[in-house]
C-alpha cells in the first residue's frame, strides 16, 4: 500500500512538472500537454483513493517495506546494474570489449559459475556472439558501432 | 489490370519470397522460445530492416510476425509452456496430445490450424483495409480524435488487471509522447536542454527497451536455467494427410475459429491470447462430444490455432487502414512504417499503394508458406528449447542495445531505451503493462494534431459541439468510447467463465 501511494505521489509530482513546464507556450503547444497532465492527475488520485477506501472497508493492516528492496534487490537488480554499467562503458570502452564483458558477467551471475572451464566457455561465447553481430552490422549494414579508445 | 501486374511485379522477386520464408522461419524459431513474444521478435529484428528497402522490410516484418504467432503454440504442445501468450489455448489439448503420444499430430494441427486462419485473416485484410481506409479518408480532425480517444480507451480496459490503472499507462504514454517540437504549435517542449529530444523520444528505440528489457528482467529472476527439457518425437508417415482430412470434415470449426480472431485481431487491445480462448471455448460450446475437451482431441488445437492464425490479418487491417495499431505486435510494425517515411492511416493505400498492396499480397504468402515450412520447423524448435536462459538473456540484450544504437548511430538513442525500458520494467510492477503505454506514445501525437485542429475550427467560430458532436461518425464513436468504459462491468460474468474455462 505504501508502495501505491508513493507511486501515486510521484506521478500527480510528475504530472504537476509537466503542466508548470508548458504553462508559458502557446495555446497550440500547451493545450494538449496540460490536459494530459489534468487527466493523469485524476486517474492517479481516483486510483489511490479507490485502494485506500478499499484497505479500510477490508479493514487490512499496511504492511511497511522498504521500497527500493522491494523493487529492485531481487536478482533483475543485479542484471539492471550490469545494463547500466554496459552502456555507460559502451562508448568509452568500445562496442567489442564491452559487450564481450557484458554478456559474459551477467551471464556468469545467471549461471552461478566458479570452474574455470565454464568461465572459459562463457566468454567464448560472448567473444563469438560479440563479433559475429560486429560483422553482420558492419560490414553487412554498414552501421559503424563504438569503437572506443582501443582502437 | 496494369496495377495488379505490378504489384506482382514488385513483390515477386527472388529477394522478396527469400525475406518472406526467412521471417515466418526465423519468427517461428525465436518465438517457439519461451518468453520471447512476438512483440519482442518483432522489435529485436527491426533494427536489422533499415537498410532494406520498404517493401522487402515489411514483408520480412510480416512473415516474422506470422511466424511468430505460430511459433507460440510448439513449446505449448511439447513442454506445455506457450511460446507467448497466444499460445496458451492450444496447451489445453496440444499438451495431452503430446502425453498421449500423439505430438506431431498435435504440431500439424496446429500448423494447419495457424496457416488455414491465416490465409482467411490475409483474405479480410486484403478485402477490408482498403476498403475502411476509404471510409476514413472522409474523417476530418474530431473525427480522427474520437477514434484515437476509442483505442485509447478500450486498450486502457483490454490490457490491465485494473482498468484504472490502464488508463494511467496509457495518459503516461501520451504524456512521453508530448516531448519534442509540438506537431502545430512548434514549441519545444520537455526536452530539459537535450537537443536529442527535440524531434521526440525515438520510437523504435522505446519500443524495443517497452517490450525487450521487462521481459528479459522477468526471466532472470526465474530460477530454471534451462526453459524446457529434451523433447523428441518421431516421426510418422501420412500424419499431414490424415490432418488435413480431419479438418476438412470440420469446416464450420474452422471458419467459425477462422472469424473469431478476425474480430478479436480488429479489436483494440485484444490480442491473439483471447482469440485463442475465445475460440476454443466456442469449439466447446459448439461440440457434441464437450467433455472430451481437455483430454487431448484435435478440435482444440485447430479452434485456437485458428483463430490466433487470423487474428494476426485482423490486427492489421485498424493499422493500415486507420493508423491505430490493436495488438502490441502492430504497435512495432508502425515503428517499421515510419522509418521508411511512412505515416500508418488511410493515406497509406493512396500515397504508398507500390508498397501496401505487395506487403498484403505478400502477408498472404506467407501464410501460405507457413502450411510448408510447419512441418519441419517443430523439429527445429524442440532443440532451441533447450539453450540454457543465462546465453540467451544477455543475447537479447545485447541485440536490444546494438538495435537501438544502429537507429541512428547514436548512443542517445540506447540510453532512451534502457530508460524507458527500466520505466516499463517498475510500471509493471505497478500493473501498468507496456501495450497501453506504447498506444499512448503513438497514439499521443496523431490524437494532439487532431485536437488541436478541432480546437481551432472552434476558435475560427464554430459551436464546440457542432465540432466534436455534429457529425453521426462523431457521435457513433462516442458512444463506442462509453461502451468500451462501461464494458468490462457488463462482461464481467463473462470473462469469469472464460478465465475458469
């Protein structure tokens, strides 16, 4: 429940952002936006209320968690830490040399691997994945992907 | 005369009937994967159509989703997992085939199935796009506003647990969709300074990080490394033919099933999942023999296989010939169109007929193609099953980021979608799904052009209501939005039935 009001609180915070940044424009570039952002507003405060009116007629207790673990710090936590990590490298580090340690890494968090051979295995087929998408995009699509400073 | 022979022309080449074949295989493979949607498949091989041309690309697009439909219902009768949603009828009596013994039996019926429905749906599209594209070639903006309104609403119903809450995915996605220079005003708006988003958040790349990364972040937290287990089949002589034969002797089975998915595919927000169920449900309704449902019999293969077989032209005919994409799958398909330059909506069929009328002719072979190529794909299929989920998770994602940098060669464009994927990714924890906010987001921009027009006729002296409500298509589609908000509390008797059936 704590969960819904704060995504609640956050959406109708979002929504009044969004009404104040185009409130200046003109009629043709505000209308639109502010009516949307009227609308969401609504929907959000008839949904929240809608629940917590139905908590109470249920007469159920609020269970209080920790938001962000309850969100995030599952095991897609760890996987969305290494997207984030993959394309923050991806430029600096070059296409290659990132996506090779990004399909590895996560990879060997999925499987849980500690022999050396499956590590061996796993990055050979990040290394083959990695470059045979290289060449299909390069060479076949003429698509020149991040080099980075290694090259 | 001349403009069916070169509409021929253009759509029977080497390279064509080649791109076709490759996208009903490849989208059949991919999506016999659990957890790999056709929406997914879609969205993970458009980045690989750019350098196509527009025609060759839309065929491939269409022969993958095709395939894609079909390819749901192989894991559904070999491990009892469904590919995608779509597939989850045919578990009902493909899997106690497969038990019985009886597997590829239930693999050609449900190609038979899917192909049969297909060639009925390419059929309606080829008759009925054009056809309700001329009708809407007549809408003027309030019009065009009313039907974005209607797709809006009956999406927001169809696709969430919480109506409400659908809503809400769907007004955040037309909010996103505001960013960048507005379509009449000009302004720029919710850029925060970054030039990138002046020409609005790039929908493909949103696309593919709305239906790739929430998914993928799904299957990482389940615990199976593999998806399914070794499965094998024999295979036996003369299956096909005595298929074909039971089918045949069914007719009324199959137009009936071939129809609903029509309905279903024309329909906002219903998908190939419901007209699965809906036909098979019908095939119960309909049998003499009911109680043999559910043990393993024929009928309940091809009911649904049908209906998600046709389902796939119905879903087609709203985006060609409105612009308004019904089933998520389509919603990637608009993502296809306008990379070519080409805005989805009754214009289509006038300025773009080189291209639509091959793309129909073409989505009718690949149906066709399907009839062949599902009696070798499921022996493809039941090895792909068994790739281990920690390749093929970092695979997709890997694809997901290659897809979206190669858009436009810019690493904006894959920051986009991360963040929006990890946006899909926390709203489906709050059951906003990634349908209405796609809808939304293509629906947003076409929904403002046509407001604001109407606001303008307004301003240049008419009444308000003599805009919006002074037109019996206006006031038909009015009445067509109540209906949709007032109807999952009519029909809740009946999705209770279907949901126990």
């Amino acid at each position: 429940m704590i969960r819904d009001v704060v995504f609640a609180i956050l959406l109708i915070v979002a929504s009044v952002i969004g009404y104040i940044k185009v409130e200046n424009l003109s009629f043709t570039s505000s209308f639109f936006p502010e009516m949307v952002c009227v609308v969401l507003t609504t929907l959000v405060f008839i949904d929240i209320t809608l629940r917590i009116v139905k908590r109470i007629i249920k007469k159920q207790s609020i269970k209080k968690k920790n938001l962000f673990i309850d969100l995030f710090a599952d095991k897609a936590g760890v996987a969305i830490i290494l997207i984030l990590l993959y394309i923050v490298i991806l430029k600096d580090l070059g296409f290659i040399a990132s996506s090779i340690l990004f399909i590895g890494l996560l990879s060997l968090y999925i499987k849980k691997v500690s022999r050396v051979l499956d590590i061996l295995k796993i990055f050979t087929f990040s290394f083959l994945v990695t470059l045979f998408f290289y060449f299909i995009f390069y060479h076949l699509f003429n698509i020149q992907l991040p080099r980075g400073i290694i090259s | 005369m001349e403009h069916i022979i070169s509409i021929f022309e253009s759509l029977l080449t080497f390279q064509n009937i080649l791109f076709i074949i490759v996208g009903v295989a490849g989208g059949a493979l991919i999506s016999s994967l659990p957890g790999l949607t056709a929406t997914m498949t879609l969205a993970l091989i458009i980045p690989f159509t750019f350098s196509m041309n527009a025609t060759t690309s839309l065929l491939l697009l269409g022969g993958l989703y095709v395939g894609a439909i079909y390819g749901s219902a192989i894991p559904a009768i070999l491990i009892n997992t469904p590919g995608n949603p779509s597939g989850i009828a045919t578990t009902f009596d493909g899997y106690p085939l497969n038990k019985k013994g009886e597997t590829e039996k239930a693999l050609m019926a449900s190609g038979v199935g899917s192909s049969t429905g297909g060639i009925i749906g390419a059929i309606a599209l080829l008759f009925l796009a054009p056809l309700l594209a001329s009708v809407a070639l007549s809408f003027g903006p309030p019009q065009l506003f009313w039907i974005t309104v209607f797709a809006l609403t009956i999406i927001g119903t169809l696709t969430s647990q919480s109506q409400l809450r659908g809503f809400i995915g769907g007004a955040i996605g037309v909010l996103i969709g505001c960013v960048g220079i507005a379509p009449i005003g000009g302004d720029v708006r919710y850029t925060f300074g970054m030039w990138q988003l002046q020409g609005g958040i790039e929908l493909v790349s949103a696309l593919i990080g709305l239906f790739a990364i929430p998914q993928v972040l799904e299957m990482v937290k389940e615990e199976k490394i593999r998806i399914g287990k070794v499965v094998s089949y024999k295979h036996k002589k003369g299956v096909l033919k005595e298929v074909i034969k039971y089918a045949l002797k069914r007719p009324y089975l199959m137009i009936r099933s071939a129809l609903i998915g029509i309905i279903i595919g024309i329909k906002p927000g219903a998908g190939g999942n419901i007209a699965g169920i809906i036909s098979y449900n019908e095939a119960v309704r309909w049998s003499k023999e009911p109680e043999k449902f559910g043990t393993g019999i024929l009928d309940g293969v091809l009911a649904p296989d049908t209906a998600t077989g046709s389902e796939v032209g119905g879903s087609l005919i709203p985006l060609l010939a409105l612009g308004i994409p019904s089933a998520p799958p389509t919603a990637v398909l608009i993502g296809a169109l306008l990379s070519h330059g080409m805005i989805p909506g009754p214009e289509l069929f006038k300025k773009y007929s080189d291209i639509v009328y091959p793309f129909l002719f073409g989505f009718l072979i690949a149906n066709i193609a399907l009839f062949f190529l599902a009696i070798y794909l499921p022996r493809i299929s039941s090895k792909l099953v068994n790739i281990p989920r920690y390749f093929l998770i970092p695979t997709i994602v890997f694809l997901c980021v290659v897809g979206s940098y190669s858009i436009r060669n810019s690493i904006f464009d894959v920051y986009i979608m991360v963040i929006i994927g990890l946006l899909g990714y926390l709203l489906k924890k709050f059951d906003i799904t990634a349908a209405p906010l796609v809808l939304g987001l293509i629906l947003g921009p076409i929904m403002e052009k046509a407001l604001i027009q109407s606001m303008l006729l307004v301003k240049s002296g008419e009444s308000i209501g003599e805009v919006f409500f002074g037109n019996a298509i206006s006031i038909a589609l009015v009445l067509l939005c109540i209906l949709a908000l007032i109807w999952p509390f009519i029909s809740k008797k009946h999705s209770l039935i279907i949901e126990e059936k």
